[in-house]
C-alpha cells in the first residue's frame, strides 16, 4: 500500500469505487460511484449465492463519514502490506465482500460511539479512547469474544490505513498493537466448537421423508406441467403468420364461446387480470391483440365475475403407484409446484450429501461424475467456497472445484437429475430473477422455501402421510443441514429416525468415498459426534457399573478400562476437535454401541470381523455388519434385557397364527438362539466386586 497509490489518488464522487476489470461476476452488478449514497458490493464476488450486501452512508455520523468513506475505498482497493500481516495476526490482506461490510459496519458503530463520547475526527482518538471502547464492547455490548476480536481487528485496519496517508487517521496508535491483546477481550465463556443446533430427529426424518417422496414420485408429473406452462409462453411470445382481423374474429368466436358455456376467462392467480399469454398460445394470436381485446368494455364487464385459471390437462400423479394427488394442474397452479419440487431437492442435495448451502447453491448441471461411481454412491463435483483459496493464501470468490469430491448416493443423483430438467444448464438453483442469471437463490430464499415446503405438507396438500412436526429449537434451515446429518450418522437413533438404515450407507459411502485422503469438513463433524457419543456412553455405562451392573463377552475387560480412562480424561464430555481426535485416537477408548445387535464394539480392527477382506483396516467399525463371533463383543446387564424382550416379541409372532409354518419356525429358531446369547451373558458376566 504506497504513500502515493492511496494519499495522492482520492477518487472524485464520479469515480468507481472499483476498476471494472474487478468485476467478479458476469452479471450486471454494477460497480457504484465513490459518492453514491449506497454502495451495493456484489460486483466483488464471483459466489452465486453471496447476498447483495450494502454500505448505506446516510447511516453514518456526518463528522465521520468522509473519511470512512474513503477509508472503505481503500480498503476495497489496496491490501495490508506483509509487514503489517505478520504484526497483527490473523489478517488477510484483502478481504471477500461479506468481511469487507462487516468491517466497514464495525467501523460506523466505532464512529457513533466516538460521537457519543464527544470525539469529533479520527485524528483525535488517543490508545485511551480505543482502550475505553475496548471496554465498552465487553461490559456494555456484552458482545462475544470472537465479535469483539473482529471489532478490534477491524479498528486496527484503520490505524493501517491512517499510516499511508497524511492528516488521516489516529493520533495514537491502538494500545494492542504491541501490548497484550488478551487484556481487551472479554474473557471466552464458550467452546470454540460450532453451537448450531441439530434438527429434532422426527422433524428431520419426516421432511426428508416427504422431500424424497416429491423427487422420487412426483417429479415427473410436476416437470411435465412446467414444460406445458413454458411451452405456452413460449408459444404466446412467437409473431403470428394471421392478419388483424383474422386474430380479431378468433377472439370474438372465443368470448361467445365462453358467454354461451358460461365459462370463466383464463386469469392469473390473485390478480384479477386475463391471462393473455394462455389465450395468446391457445387462440394462436399474438399478445397485442390479446392484450386490446381483454380492454374491450363487454369483455371486461363479463370477466369481472367470471375468473378462473386455465387448466393444462396434467395431473399431479405418483410414478410409484399410480396414486392421483391432483386432477389437473392450473396454469397459476404451476410456480408454486415447481417451488415445492425445488425445496425438495435442496433438502435432499443439501442433507445428503452434507455440503454447505452456499455449496450446495453454486452446484451446476452436469456435476454427477458418472465415470466413478457403484451401486450405492458415485462422486460430485463442486466448487468449495468457505476454504478456497490460491496458491498466495488469497480468498478465491468464486470457489475452486472441491480437491475432495462429494459422496452423492443415489437419491441425491435422483434429485440433481430431477434439477437438471428445470435448468439443464447452468446453476440448479438459479436466482429467479432474470437479471441475476449468473447468480442462484439467496440464503433466505432456500430457508424460505423449505418453510413453505413444511407448510404445504401440514396442511394436507402433498397427500395422505405423516406431518413434519415442529421443532422446539426454531424453524428448519439449511444451515442446520450438515451438523444433523454428522449427528445422526454419528449416532443412527434407530427407534426414532425412519430412516437410519439410509444413514448407515451414507456413514460407509463417506467413509469408503474419501479412503486415503483427507479426513477433513464433514468428515470432521461426524469424529466429533462420534465422539461425543462416545463420552457419554462410557460415563454411562461407567455410573451403571459402579451400581451394580455386569458385563459380559470377550472385551467386558477392555470395555471396563474404557470406562475409567474416559472417565479420568473427559468426564463424559466432549467441547473441542481436539478432545474428539484425542478420543478417537485412543484404541482403549473406541467403545461403540450397536442398538440393532443390543451390544457394544470395544473396536480394535486388529481383530474385528466386520472388515474381514480388507487390506488395510478401517478407523471404524461397520456396525451393520457385526458378528458375534468377533472379539470386540461386549454386552451389558441393560443389552441382555433388550435382548430378551426382543426374543419374547418374535416367539409371540411365532404362535400368533399369522405368520405361515416356515417363518413362524425360523422366527422361533431366532429367538431361541438369542436366548441361548441372554443365558450366556449371565453365566459369564462380570461387576464391579469381580475386579476388585
């Protein structure tokens, strides 16, 4: 940042604020000028889904607001020097466009406090007067520690700033600039782990539940119904081959035709206007003469009452059964299908495959990898945006395409494919507006979407079938997506999630898709669940030992030891990434529990059964492929009594009379050889007095 490239070239209130050549997109964002009352800063970003973001400069303190104002040019304009990088760790030399208004909006509430404090120019802030606001962040925003770091941060690229040009800038420099920056946080009260909440396991399987349901059966009639609405426009839009009066005597046969049947006008919904591109494409006229003929005072008068949308003579039907859900779909009928078919897939996409909504926004048609795939997953390929970065550690706007690929199982190819007829080119997800082509739906859009999905279901439009239910933690978004599915990998609450079968194949394709390379993003979150789950079990299985409970099989001993190193060492809890990779890497501490089998894996892939085949073994078990021959076996006083009641239930379907001759044997020959497992454990189990 030299002296003469910020101090001696002060743009005019006419100049951008930017060289066109930054222009980032190729969208018409245009670049606004330095003296523009607002400053839209899209232009700077190639992510289709980066929000429109604004610096609104009638919010700022009159006194301040020329040379924040040009401070923020600068900022856009010239990155930090390496000097001042490695002085005041973690900056980045430029930032992306969302950090940028973040920074700029940290520095209008530094400028209405100083006006508040009676400071009336930058010049005059003192290291007491940023010291004071310090404070203030802490003890009467109660801001948090990370937002208070951004604060200081920002006000520190100030001070920068200040030191290229003369009679700008402080008076003093920041007193963290060489003091102790830890003595103006506020102190850390929360983990560093993220606190997004994880969707209610009913109200999750339920909405994916319903999502696949709308890709897998009804998808094909909704896409047929958006080619007839799009074939009538663009047949209304064609110039016609018939003479004026020739249109004018179809549109008078039309309107008698209509008086005599007492028929409604084809209109558009809500609206109380004609539909004159239906009646244009249906009549073969062209719009103008629609248009003039819908003026007509008999015309008019007559449709004052008699309203109603076209019909396109498509049903709404399941593919699966052949079910109809709706007779015929209406040309006003049309959008909003359309929408609930897309919220579908962006579930489906977005949870499935555990990518980021932003990622999921910027994926574009033809993504499937069809050259590596096999019956259960095949790979995407998609830009990354949060980590993309070029070969100078420099944020790269528009992604890069992701050097892992995606696992995407089936129903996730299903719902792309499904995307690729509504936009066969381009962006799946595209802005609806016709001016943002290059751009996709917004954050709030999706979210949006996926609530008047849940709506439309509870309220009985989509069909007979269970309602989502309501989460307690707040409405259902996108951005909650990826934390739930590691979750719910991590955890397969099968008594609860109808669909844990569906979750242990994503648990193996994400693990088999990413073999040998980096465990890193999703994959990270599912270790810390699994970690997490992990803890609590052992502590709890701990306190149940202690009062009395036994164990039994072949690692009773080692799942014994776990329980008292967890114990020792994480107390049932687990905060941080590094307690789970520190968990996880401990082979006395991998106790995993499998429901479906009513016993613990005390795993150590030295011995285990379930990857008998393999090269090299797996850093977790397959749990749907337990075997209890396995020396990893371990069962509880708890496990066994599940096991039992498990063995009753069969024997009762055995002698209920439904069931025919040879299962009704094969179900009494299981359940004799779970008892025979249930007299086992309590010849053999082992308490606390054993071991001591």
């Amino acid at each position: 940042m030299p002296q003469e490239g910020i101090a001696s070239l002060r743009p005019s209130r006419s100049d951008p604020i930017a060289p066109v050549s930054d222009m980032k997109s190729s969208a018409p964002d245009e670049i606004p000028c330095f003296g523009d009352a607002v400053w839209r800063l899209r232009f700077m970003s190639a992510n289709p889904s980066v929000a429109n973001v604004r610096i609104h400069w009638k919010s700022f303190p009159r006194n301040f607001e020329d040379d924040l104002r040009f401070a923020s040019w600068a900022l856009i304009n010239h990155p930090i020097p390496d000097e001042y990088l490695r002085m005041h760790s973690p900056m980045k030399a430029k930032l992306g466009v969302l950090r940028l208004a973040h920074t700029v909006s940290d520095w209008r509430m530094f400028a209405r406090w100083l006006e508040r404090e009676g400071v009336e120019q930058l010049a005059d802030v003192t290291s007491d007067i940023m010291a004071e606001y310090a404070l203030y962040l802490s003890e009467v925003r109660k801001l948090s520690r990370n937002s208070a770091c951004n604060h200081i941060i920002a006000i520190t690229r100030l001070w920068i700033i200040g030191q290229f040009v003369p009679g700008f800038g402080f008076a003093e420099l920041p007193p963290w600039v060489h003091g102790d920056r830890e003595e103006f946080l506020p102190a850390n009260k929360t983990s560093a782990e993220n606190d997004i909440e994880v969707v209610n396991a009913l109200s999750m399987s339920s909405l994916l539940a319903w999502s696949l349901r709308f890709v897998q059966e009804y998808s094909d009639s909704i896409i047929a119904a958006v080619a007839k609405s799009s074939g009538i426009r663009t047949e209304a839009a064609k110039p016609r081959a018939l003479s004026q009066d020739e249109q004018r005597m179809r549109l008078a046969g039309y309107f008698q035709s209509l008086k005599d049947n007492e028929a409604p006008i084809p209109s558009l919904d809500g609206s109380g206007k004609f539909d004159c591109a239906y009646i244009s494409a249906l009549l073969h006229c062209s719009i103008g003469s629609v248009w003039n003929w819908a003026r007509r005072p008999e015309v008019r008068a007559y449709g004052l009452g008699n309203l109603a949308p076209a019909h396109l003579g498509i049903p709404i039907v399941s593919s699966l059964d052949g079910s109809v859900l709706l007779p015929d779909v209406t040309s006003n009928d049309v959008a909003s299908w359309c929408l609930y078919l897309e919220a579908a897939c962006f579930v489906v996409i977005c949870y499935l495959t555990g990518m980021r909504p932003g990622e999921v926004m910027g994926i574009e048609a033809g993504a499937v990898d069809e050259t590596r795939a096999n019956e259960e997953w095949t790979y995407l390929n998609a830009r990354v945006f949060k980590t993309a970065r070029d070969e100078r550690g420099q944020h790269l706007s528009g992604g890069k395409t992701r050097r892992v690929p995606w696992v995407a199982v089936k129903p996730v190819v299903e719902a792309i494919r499904v995307m690729e007829q509504l936009h066969p080119e381009g962006l799946l997800f595209p802005s609806p507006q016709a001016k943002n082509a290059t751009r996709s739906i917004s954050h709030g859009t999706s979210a949006d979407r996926i609530v008047r999905f849940i709506g439309f279901v509870n309220t009985g439009g989509a069909g007979t079938g269970p309602l989502i239910p309501h989460d307690p933690l707040g409405p259902i978004s996108p951005v909650r997506f990826r934390r739930t599915l590691a979750w719910h990998i991590a955890n397969q609450p099968g008594g609860l999630v109808a669909l844990a079968i569906q979750y242990g194949h994503l648990s193996t394709a994400i693990s088999e898709g990413y073999a040998g390379r980096a465990r890193e993003g999703l994959q990270t979150l599912i270790d810390f669940e699994t970690a997490r789950r992990i803890a609590l079990n052992l502590a709890e299985a701990g306190n149940r030992f202690a009062n009395g409970e036994g164990l039994s099989g072949p690692s009773a001993l080692r799942h014994l030891q776990a329980m008292r190193v967890g114990a020792a060492e994480f107390e049932g809890s687990i905060a941080t990434n590094r307690q789970a990779k520190a968990l996880l890497a401990n082979p006395h501490l991998t106790v995993y529990d499998n429901a479906a089998s009513f016993l613990s894996c005390v795993y150590d892939p030295t011995v285990a059964l379930c990857h008998s085949g393999r090269v090299q073994p797996s850093p977790t078990p397959q749990i749907d492929h337990c075997r209890k021959q396995c020396a990893n076996i371990s069962r509880s006083d708890i496990q066994a009594e599940e096991l039992r009641t498990h063995a009753a239930q069969l024997i009762t379907e055995a002698t209920s009379g439904l069931a025919p001759g040879p299962m009704a044997e094969r179900l009494r020959s299981h359940a004799e050889g779970l008892m025979l497992e249930v007299d086992r454990h309590n010849q053999e189990r082992i308490t606390l007095q054993d071991t001591l």
